[in-house]
C-alpha cells in the first residue's frame, strides 16, 4: 500500500510538471527572446508626436544584425485617434524589399511592442544597413507616434525562438524533480547521495542560464586560472612584463554585461562542443589569482580544453565544469560526514545563489563549498557516543588542510577559530590535543600569509586615501556606527536575498522575494533537531565559539567592505550577504535547543521541498532573461 502512494505521488507530480512545463511553454517559450536595436528617423522631427499622414512616410535608417522570427517595434501613439491602415517596409542599403506588412493602427500599441513583421525570417550575422519606412496607406482623422529620444529613435525587437533553450531548462529541472522524488520515497538512497542526484542537473541548468561572464567577478577568476593553464602548457612567459600573459584571441571576445542577454543562450548552444579552437596566442593583461585551490580544477579543464582544440565557449564551460565538479564533492562529502543535521547542508547546497555561483568560475565556490565541509567534519568530531575512540591523526589531518585551504580566502580564516569548539577530551591526551590545535592555527596563518600576501597588508595599511582605513574608524568610531545604519536601512532587503538569491548576475536579474525567503524558512526548519539527535548536545561554550565565529566574519567583511568605500560615501559599499554563505551552517547550528524538536525525521520532505522550489526558481529566470 505504501509503494502504491509513493507511485501515485510520482503521477502527481508528472502532471505538475506537464501543466507547469505547458503553461510555462504558452507564457514565455513561444514568444520567444528579444535583442532590441534602434534606427533613427532620418527626417526632421518636432513635437512630442510625429504626424503620419498619407503621401508623407517616415523613413528610418541604421545597422541591425540578429535572427529574427519576427520584428516588432516600440512607440506612442494617440489614443483613440485616427484610423486607417499603416505599411512598414523594411529594404537593404541597395534598396531592396526584405519584408513588407500592413496592419491597422488600432492595432498598434501605445509604448508596448507592436509586431510590425510578424513572420520576417531576416538573419544577419554582421551588422546590415538598413532603411525601416512607415507608410499611412489609408487615414481618417489624426493619427501621430512619439518616437524615442531625441532625433526620432525608432526601438526594433528582433524576436528570436528559444525552443532549444527551453527544452534544456524543461529536462533539467523536470529531471532534478522526477530523480529526486524517485530516490528520496521509491527507492530511497542515501542523502548525499540523493544531493548529487538532484544537484548535478540543477547546477548544470543554472551554468546554462547564466551565459560566460554573467556572474560578477568570473571574468577575473576565469583569466587568473587561464594564466595558470599557461604554466601546465610550459608557455615561456619570461619575455613578458608582469602581468601580462598569453592568451588565445578567441577566447577574450566574451562580452561583460548585464540583462537583456535571453537572445544568448541560442548562440550558447550552436557553438558548444565545436573543436575549431586554435594554438595562435596573443599577449594581454591577465591576473595572477593567489588563492590556490580556488583555481585547480579550472585550470585543469582550461588546460584540457586547450590540448583538444576546443572552441572559445568549450573551453569557458569546461573551466566552469571544474568548480561544478568541486562544489558536487564537497557538498556531497558534507552531507555524508555529518552525523546529525544533514539537511541544512543539503538545503544550503540547493540555495539558488549556491547554484548561481557554483554554475560559474567564480572562486567564492571554493569559499562556501569548504565552509560547509569544514561544518561538517567539526560535527563529525565533536558528536559521538561518550564510548567512541579519541579522534584519530587522520581526521584532524582532515579537518586541518581543510582548514588551511579557506583561509587565504576573503576574511575565513577567522573558521579556524572553531578548534576551540573541540573539546580536548575528544583527544587521546590535553597535550596531543593543545599540539594538534596550536599546529592547525600555526598552519593556517602561515598559509594564510604565504597565499595573500601583499593583499592582507593593503586591508590594513591602505595607500589609497581616498578611502576608509583601519585609523579612521579608530579616530571616529561614531562614522562607524552612522555608516553601518546607512547601509543596513538601505540595503537590508539586498543583504538578505544576496545571500539566498534573488539578485542574481551582476545584481541586474531579480526574482521573487518570496521564493528567495522560502529558502530561508526552509534552512531554519532544517535547523530543528530531531528528538534523538538531542544526545549530541552543542554546548554552551561550544556555541559562543560558534558565534564569535560569525560576528568576526560579519565584522571582517564590513571592513574589507569599507576598504572600498571613499571618505565621501555615506553607505558602505559592496557588502553582499552572498559573503556569509560559508558561515551558514554554524549559525543554523546555533539554534539547536530542546523545546522545538521534530518526533521524527522529516529530511527528505524538507530536501524535495528545496527541489520543488528549484523548480520555480530556474523557470523564473529563464522568464526574466528572456523578457529582458
């Protein structure tokens, strides 16, 4: 009887998908994409509105390039005015008819997109000169359009199908859905396990909806991991200035901007896969990058990619395939090596900003995915059965490089700070546990020093003066305190839905709020202790720790926040809530209490509930991208 519901479930939960795949297919797939272009009026124009009148076309001129299945064009119109019919006509430079239409002017509407070639098949792969003219065939009574800007700015929408892009979103999600209801209820597998299951498709879809350098800073990581590639290659760079590094042309063409790019996801898929890429380098400015282990494996990909030949957009896909493979291992092995409390790290892996970044070469997905390990393995050591053996050299060897690898990143090495959050009874002796805990703090400051650098001194001895350094907020302490209530009354909305996501590229694609705050409802209820997990109690002075841990992070990134603040500013700028993504779970596991417990377990309700909402989340965006 039990099987049968779990069966009947997965029906239910096929037609959710059919109905929700259809309606979202209606709504926003058959519509297609837009890449606005704009041509100007090449007569004279006076007035908010242009009056069209028979025998007195108006001609627009300008380059368009694209692939159309239709083009539309935005203006204003008098209401209610005028009646009649309208000719568009749309000629190459030469004078040639490339499309032809009439349509009526009730027809046209006011400052939307009006389809003025409904079936046009143009494609340009270069930017075409073409002359755009409005004909009035017949008129009764005024009729006039208020064009864009001055000089008469006439906004086209070249309107392409994303059929392709549509299906990729649909099997994705539907796939992380339909798995995961599988291996969680039918054939349940463990939750590590079932995190890989769902994870890998949902990471991959949100890698897809973020076209190359969509994601603030990936630029930089992605070109400090190329100049290492140069190294694995043996390219001799010691001719070249500091610096400076070799480069294939092909692959410094990827533009960086913000929405609309809906219209790049076809040019995504036609050039994917393709091994027409070349040996020929070119010489330009590129970062170094410092922090090592946030650059292994896309530079490993990057390196490959280059070896085989692969295409620009490959072998940008293959150095994000390389943190995508990172954040899988480690949010995998989080989830196995905790004890207790599994699903936070599972829903905390499924927060669409974790996705967001992980899709990407961004290097915060080394930051986050050893935060939640290092969470992790600290449960693994402290919550045992009184009667478990003293913890061993190699899970303190573990838990050090582990360790030592965060903290050359941004301000965690404040995570070391957890080794007093190990009680030295958990050791084979007060002395071997002091020398363990000395020699993992030892390590990570030398590794911290050693990776940063020049980099952690110019937090502390700024030489721009232009901004705040560490003197000014000890001789004002009270501009402390104004700047931080600035910042936190104007940007408090930002700071939350940075962290669980709902800002996402370069803060430009916003989704629902509501979905974002879903996500951290359900890491709260993941926070609840189930009854027999209560022998595993988090101390007193265990929690202190833990939250000494993150208020000195919160602290540690306002400062290097206000490191990039001018003197002038009246609010701190680029503090992100994206930043306290690695302290996360210790902050989950400080709510652990003995009134709200759960009777039994509820963690794979909980993890398909952040499934479902992955579900919405990734639909969503595709619809914001594509309408953009």
């Amino acid at each position: 009887m039990k099987n049968r519901k779990r069966w009947i479930g997965l029906v239910l939960v096929c037609l959710m998908l059919a109905v929700t795949d259809w309606f979202f297919w209606q709504e926003y797939g058959e519509k297609g994409t837009k890449s606005t272009q704009a041509l100007f009026c090449n007569g004279p124009i006076t007035g908010e509105y242009t009056s069209l009148e028979v025998g007195n076309p108006l001609e627009f001129s300008g380059e368009i390039v694209g692939k159309a299945n239709g083009i539309a064009a935005s203006f204003g119109t008098y209401e209610n005015l005028g009646r009649g019919s309208l000719q568009a006509t749309i000629k190459d430079a030469q004078g040639k008819v490339l499309e032809k239409n009439t349509l009526q002017y009730e027809n046209l509407k006011d400052n939307e997109f009006t389809l003025l070639f409904p079936n046009s098949k143009l494609s340009f792969e270069t930017p075409q000169q073409v002359i755009v003219t409005l004909h009035p065939l017949t008129q009764e009574g005024p009729f006039g359009i208020a064009l864009h800007q001055q000089g008469g700015q006439l906004v086209l929408d070249f309107i392409e199908k994303v059929t392709g892009p549509f299906i990729i979103v649909c099997v994705l999600s539907n796939l992380a859905v339909v798995a995961g209801y599988l291996f969680a209820f039918v054939w349940p597998v463990p939750l590590h396990i079932l995190f890989l299951i769902v994870a890998a498709p949902l990471v991959l879809l949100y890698s897809f909806l973020f076209p190359p350098q969509e994601i603030p800073d990936e630029s930089y990581h992605f070109y400090a991991s190329y100049a290492k590639s140069n190294r694995l290659l043996g390219l001799d760079e010691t001719s070249l200035q500091e610096g400076i590094h070799y480069v294939r042309q092909e692959d410094t063409g990827f533009p960086i901007a913000g929405p609309p790019f809906g219209e790049r996801y076809n040019k995504t898929l036609q050039q994917l896969g393709h091994r027409d890429g070349t040996t020929d380098v070119i010489s330009i400015p590129m970062p170094d990058g410092n922090r090592i282990i946030s650059y292994v494996l896309p530079t490993l990909f990057i390196t490959l990619a280059r070896l085989l030949k692969l295409n620009a957009m490959t072998l940008y896909y293959a150095a994000r395939m390389g943190n995508i493979l990172f954040f899988l291992l480690l949010g995998s092995l989080s989830i196995w090596a905790a004890p207790v409390r599994k699903s936070i790290f599972f829903i905390l892996g499924l927060w669409p900003m974790v996705l967001h970044l992980s899709g990407s070469v961004s290097y915060d997905v080394a930051m986050f995915s050893l935060g939640f390990f290092i969470a992790a393995w600290w449960l693994r050591l402290v919550c045992v059965p009184e009667t478990a053996p003293p913890i061993s050299w190699k899970q303190w060897a573990v838990f050090s490089i582990a360790m030592m690898l965060l903290a050359p990143c941004k301000v965690y090495i404040v995570v070391a700070l957890l080794v007093l959050a190990v009680p030295t009874s958990r050791f084979a002796s007060k002395k071997y546990a002091w020398g363990a805990k000395i020699a993992l703090g030892v390590g990570a400051i030398a590794f911290w020093i050693l990776s940063t650098g020049q980099n952690a001194e110019n937090y502390l001895t700024n030489s721009n003066t232009e901004n705040y350094v560490l003197t000014d907020l000890l001789k004002a302490p009270s501009d402390l305190l104004q700047l931080l209530f600035n910042t936190l009354y104007r940007d408090k909305d930002k700071l939350v839905f940075t962290m669980t996501g709902n800002h996402f590229a370069w803060f430009t694609l916003r989704t629902s709020t509501l979905l974002a705050a879903a996500f951290l409802v359900l890491l709260l209820i993941a926070s609840v202790w189930e009854k027999d997990e209560l022998i595993y109690k988090i101390t007193n002075q265990q929690k202190i720790v833990l939250a000494m841990i993150f208020i000195l992070t919160t602290g540690g990134i306002v400062y290097a926040a206000l490191c990039w603040t001018g003197v002038d500013e009246s609010y701190i700028l680029g503090i992100q809530g994206r930043y306290l993504i690695p302290v996360m779970p210790l902050a989950a596991l400080l709510l652990q209490n003995k009134i709200y417990v759960t009777q039994k377990n509820t963690d794979r309700a909980l993890c398909y509930s952040g499934v479902i909402l992955e579900l919405f989340v990734a639909m969503e965006i595709f619809q914001v991208a594509i309408a953009s």
